[in-house]
C-alpha cells in the first residue's frame, strides 16, 4: 500500500515530534543544566576524584563484561545455529532470560547465590574473595544484563550465510579451528562488531542490577551511573551546585553513548553495505 504524500508527511512529523520530546529535548536539557554556570563549573565536578573513579572504573567492567560476552555469543549462536537438537532450542530460549527479567531482579539473584548466606558464599569465603557489595559482583551483573547482544546479531548472519563453505573446508582437510578462523569468523565480523557496541552500550548504562550487588562506596565500587542517582539523592531544594554535579556526571554518560551511537551507526552502515 502506498501512502499519499500528505499522510507520509503526517507521518514524518509525527515521528520526528515523538522523537524530539522523549530523547532530544532531555538530552539537550542535560547539556544544558550542565553548562549553566560555566564550563569550568562543570568540568570541576567531572574531575573530581570521585567521577575520575567512577568513570574508569565503568570502563573497566565494560572491558572485562564485554570481551566474555563476545565469546559467549559467538559459542551460543554456533550452537543455536549448527545444532539441531535440543540444546540449540534450550540455549535459543535461554538468551532472552537478561530481556525479559528485571535487573534488579538479576541483582536479588546474584545476592542470593554469592551473599553472605547464598549457596556459594563459604566457597569464596574460605579463599578470601568477595563477590557481592564488590567488584566481581558488579562484573557479573554487568555480564548477565549485557549477555545476549552478540548472539542476537551473529545468529541471523549464520543463518544467512548457511554452511557450504565450512563444510568444503572440512572436504579438503581444514580442522575445525582453522575452519572458524577462516571461513566462518571472517563472514560473521560485522555482526559480531555490531553486537559488541550494543554489549558495550548497555554495559555502560547498567545501573539496576549492579546497584544491588554494589556497596556504592566512591573510589571502589561507585561507576558513573550510580555516581549520578547518589549524587541525585543528595540534591536538596536550592542546592544548584550539586545539582550540576550530577548534570555533569549525566553529561558524561550522554557522550559516551553518543560516541558509542555513532559507532554502531558506522558498523551499521558497513554491515548494510555487505549485504
């Protein structure tokens, strides 16, 4: 059906209002409220130790929760994919698990397993390592939220690209490692790229399940977007100072998103393009 150009108009300002009140007008408030009262106002409470701790420290559970999900995601997509059994079916339902529960549900859960009184609490105990309320705590929510990604976008492109060509490698005497790293991997990098901006994305942004599993101490276990709801709950009336410490806080965010959105646009284009 071909709509009449009034209609597609229509629809395009439809669209574009939708979009500018829900994301473009926050964000640009964001900004905004941030730079009020000067960049250097703003670029003191980004560089203050706590922000420059939270910061790295977002950054390196990103590191950590994403290269384990990439390799997760490229095991579960073969599998769902190659395999024709039960397994494949199981792990296919498996994945949407980090979609359809809650984060702060997935905190509740990991608290109940690695906590004081959980199921594995003595094991780690007796060894001297602290998972809940410390940093492998938040690693591991950070991974479960972000799990999915990969797979997601490498089980299409599987898919697409069918077997033929690994199964002539197998015909001329390639191993099974050799076949993925020459034939397989090469055909599934783009999807592969793509869902590892959107794990990336979404490990930056954690906020609900790590909030449980982390004791919110500044310079150990405070990231970024915990250091902006802390710095929220602190704001009192008439306290514009601290309310640009958290605009601030916020603001950092928003540009890594945005950076971490144009990458995904250019990976995005790319992938278009093979097609």
């Amino acid at each position: 059906m071909t709509l009449r150009r009034p209609a597609r108009l229509s629809l395009r300002v439809l669209a574009i209002a939708y979009i500018t009140i829900l994301l473009l007008a926050p964000l640009f408030v964001v900004f905004w409220r941030t730079f009020e009262h000067g960049f250097g106002d703003a670029f003191d409470w980004m560089t203050t130790p706590a922000a420059v701790s939270a910061l790295w420290l977002t950054l390196i559970i990103a590191v950590i929760a994403v290269p384990c999900n990439t390799i997760f995601g490229i095991a579960c997509a073969m599998i769902t994919v190659r395999s024709h059994g039960r397994l494949g079916r199981w792990l296919d339902a498996v994945l949407d698990l980090p979609f359809i529960v809650s984060p702060v549900v997935i905190g509740l859960a990991l608290l109940l397993v690695y906590g004081q009184t959980g199921w594995f609490s003595a094991l780690f105990a007796d060894n001297g390592i602290k998972i809940i309320y410390a940093v492998p705590g938040m690693v591991l929510a950070t991974i479960f939220v972000s799990l999915p990604f990969v797979a997601r976008e490498v089980t299409p492109v599987l898919r697409e690209i069918g077997d033929d060509q690994e199964q002539a490698a197998a015909t001329l005497g390639a191993s099974s490692w050799q076949t993925f790293w020459r034939i397989t991997l090469p055909s599934i990098r783009w999807g592969v790229a793509y869902g590892v901006v959107l794990s990336t994305a979404r490990a930056l942004g954690e906020i609900g399940a790590v909030l449980v599993v982390s004791s919110n101490v500044a310079g150990q276990t405070l990231t970024l977007p915990l250091l902006v709801y802390q710095r929220n709950e602190q704001v009192g009336t008439g306290e514009s100072q601290l309310l640009t410490s958290v605009y601030a806080a916020a603001t950092e965010l928003a540009v890594i998103s945005l950076v971490v959105l144009a990458v995904m646009m250019a990976f995005g284009s790319r992938r278009s393009s093979r097609k």
